[in-house]
C-alpha cells in the first residue's frame, strides 16, 4: 500500500477515511470495478459535494507501466 499526499509531495502512513453510505458504496463499486480490470487503471471517488477526492489504482511494482515518475517512485521507495 502506498499513500501519497499530492498537496504536499509526500509519502503518508496512516490515515482515516470518512465516509457516508454512499460514499462507502461508491468506493466498494470502484473496487470491485479495479478487481475486475486493475491493468494500468485508476478510478475517482468523489465526496457528494466534489470537493474532495481519492484516487483508487492496483499496482504491480515489477509492471509499472504507464504510471508517472511520480507515482513510480512512490511504489517503489516509498518516498
């Protein structure tokens, strides 16, 4: 698992998530979806109000394919 903050450029450890029912099946949709078709996708869960948003992708770190060298080092250094 990796978690980046893209408002500060940084690797997080822990976080919590807060979600209403439909926020919670949207996200279990949007998994489901993932787990059906993970090669290089990713996919949005938006709040209700679309202030707010996870972006939601599988990774293989021997395959990173078209992932951003952003996103790559974060798979692989954790950083």
């Amino acid at each position: 698992m990796r978690i980046l903050d893209e408002g500060e450029d940084r690797s997080l450890n822990r976080i919590t998530l807060y979600l209403t029912m439909s926020e919670a099946s949207e996200m279990r949709d949007t998994l489901e979806a993932l787990l059906a078709d993970p090669v290089e996708r990713h996919e949005h869960i938006s709040s209700s109000d679309y202030l707010k948003e996870l972006t939601v992708c599988i990774y293989d770190p021997n395959s990173l394919g078209k992932f951003d060298e952003r996103s790559k080092k974060l798979i692989l250094e954790d950083t």
